[in-house]
C-alpha cells in the first residue's frame, strides 16, 4: 500500500526548497514515504517530516530533513531549532522548520552540505567545478 501524500503540491515553501534541491548536478525529486525527496543516487533533501514524543507522532510538514557535515554537525545540534527526525535520526540525518522567517541562505548552505555528504565524488566535483 503506497504512503499517502503528506504535503500539498503547491506549497510556497516546498516551492523554494524546490528551486534550491534541483540545481544541484544531477538532482531529481521523487515522492518516498508520502514526501517530497530531492536525491542523486541517494536522498540528500526531505520536505517535512516527524519526530515521535513520548509516543506520539509529531508532524513537522513544513521542514526540511538534511545530513549535515560531520564539522557542523555538533553545532546543529546544539541549536533548538533543529530537531531529529524519526527514522532517519540515528543515520545523522536532522530537521529544521521553514516559515516567513526563514534564512534561505542558511537553508541553502544546508542542503548543498547534505548534498555533499551523499552524492557521489564526481558529481560534488561537477558542483565546485561550477
């Protein structure tokens, strides 16, 4: 049975992600699990996602899922507004909630770190090439 769509198509904030995701040298989006997925061979960038408290589901739908850099990750998760994920939280990977207010140069510089930590050596070398 397929996961249900868990984000709406036209979201604004899906849209910059979007926009961000798919510059990056052979980048795709596919739906997985219901969301949004931005990848190469492997995921690099989820829109949305959850955390599980004390039991229950926490949905986080307008977010992003990123694996950080080893160097910045202890930073990463030091700042509150980062949360890890269900699922993917034991792999390295963390969540970070979109809004008005977001710094969409820090949003960059997250996926392109994801992106980095996942996608093949010549396609990262396609990417400084640039």
């Amino acid at each position: 049975m397929a996961h249900p769509l868990m984000f709406s198509p036209d979201d604004p904030l899906l849209a910059r992600v979007r926009a961000i995701a798919l510059t990056f040298p052979e980048a795709a989006e596919k739906v997985s699990h219901g969301r949004p997925a931005f990848f190469t061979q492997k995921v690099f960038c989820y829109f949305g996602g959850s955390v599980r408290i004390d039991g229950d589901w926490v949905a986080h739908d307008a977010g992003i899922m990123v694996r950080p850099d080893a160097e910045d990750d202890p930073a990463l998760r030091q700042d509150p507004r980062f949360w890890v994920p269900a699922y993917l939280g034991p792999s390295g990977w963390l969540g970070i909630d979109l809004d008005d207010d977001t710094d969409w140069q820090e949003i960059t510089e997250l996926i392109d770190a994801s992106y980095r930590v996942t996608a093949p050596r010549r396609f990262v070398a396609d990417l400084d090439a640039r």
